[in-house]
C-alpha cells in the first residue's frame, strides 16, 4: 500500500499569512493526488484535483504543486473561513489511502 | 445539484450486521463510480470500498475485506454497505462519496455526502 506523510500534524497562522502543507507518497503516485478541506462538524470538500487543478468554486488562493512523491497545499492570504483539516489523498493505486491530516488554526 | 444522504447507521453489538443505505440526486447515478470512506471519531480518513458504475468492478480496503459488501442499485439511485461481523474499530462516520467520472481508478472524490454513525458496543 502506498503510505501518504503529510506534514505538517498542525499549523497556526496569522490572517494574511500564507500557509504550505506537504504530502509526501513512499512511492511514485504522478499527480494522482487530491486535497480535501474539512470544517468542524462538515464532511471533507474537494479542492484540489490531479495534484494542481483548482475544483470548482474553490477560491484561488489554494493552490497544489508537486507530482512524483512530493505534493504540497499552499493556501495564499489566510482567511478566517479557512480554518480546518486538511486531507491529501493518492488514488494512482487501490487502495487509495490518505494523509493524517494538518489542522489548521488562527494565531 | 449533487445530493448523497446516507442512512442506516446506528449503535450495534459486535458480532453483529448492519447495512448503510445512500440515496442519490442530481445526476445520473448509473454513470459514475462509488465509494464508502469512514472517519473514526477525531481521526482521519480512511477509503473502506469503491464500486463502478455498473458494479463489474469492486475494490475493498484489507481492514473490511471478507466481513463489508458494496452494492448498488441503479434503478434505485441507491448505494449500500453491507457490514458484518463488526468491531469496535468499525466505529465512524461512514461517508459515501461518487467519483469525479465514470472510470473507478485514478478518479477522486468530487462529492460527499454528510454521513452516517455506526457505533459497534456492548
């Protein structure tokens, strides 16, 4: 099974900061990979698709990079409204598996 | 609109069996692949099972495989899980999720429904 590391586990940043979170595959995945925003008490929401495509209606201040064994989330100007989990996800191989996930919180 | 409501979901011994039901709306459900992905409480994510459009195709995570069955029925617009011999690790939030397109591998999860709690207890 391909093991999904994303770091990092938690994240505090300031309104206006930006904020980069890293997936790291233990094999090659291309850019089969996803990243996934959840809220307190909501379920996940797509943001990012083949590891750099921008889901619909998701704002443009995400945006993916990487491909390969490396992927990272960069989320540019923080809002209050981003504050959440997210997930990276790989689905190059059954079973797709995902990260642990990085909670992200205001300073 | 894309709607996924799961139901079915509730306290259960372990041992026992339980089947998770997830009706959907707004697109043409015998078009697209199908999944389960289940959330233990304050964990992460975990993809449980995924089902093409057609049911031809069906991959299980080794952690359920033997003990869940995905199943779908077209006419019905519905997905299901069937649970058995559950455990206490089976307990979570059950999500079903439909793929981005037709094609049931290197697709992800475009839509989400907002879950189901299974809670396996004496």
């Amino acid at each position: 099974d391909i093991q999904m590391t994303q770091s990092p586990a938690s994240l505090s940043a300031s309104l206006g900061e930006t904020v980069t979170i890293e997936c790291r595959a233990s094999e090659d995945i291309y850019s089969n990979l996803a990243w996934y925003q959840q809220k307190p008490g909501n379920s996940p929401q797509l943001l990012i698709y083949d590891a750099n495509n921008l889901a619909d209606g998701v704002p443009s201040r995400f945006s993916g990079s990487g491909s390969g064994t490396q992927c990272s989330l960069k989320i540019n100007s923080l809002q209050s409204e981003d504050v959440a989990n997210y997930f990276c996800q790989q689905y190059n191989n059954y079973p797709n598996t995902f990260g642990a996930g990085t909670k992200l919180e205001l300073k | 609109e894309v709607q996924l409501v799961e139901s079915g979901g509730g306290l259960v011994q372990p041992g026992r069996s339980l089947k998770l039901s997830c009706l959907a709306s707004g697109f043409t459900f015998s078009n697209y692949g199908m999944n389960w992905i289940r959330q233990a409480p304050g964990k992460g994510l975990e993809w449980i099972a995924s089902i093409n459009n057609n049911s031809s195709f069906i991959y299980y995570a080794d952690t359920v495989k033997g003990r869940f069955t995905i199943s779908r029925d077209n006419a019905k617009n519905t997905l299901y899980l069937q649970m058995t011999s559950l455990r206490s690790e089976d307990t979570a939030l059950y999500y079903c999720a439909r793929h981005f397109r037709m094609a049931i591998t290197h697709n992800w999860f475009a839509y989400w429904g907002q879950g189901t709690l299974v809670t396996v207890s004496s």
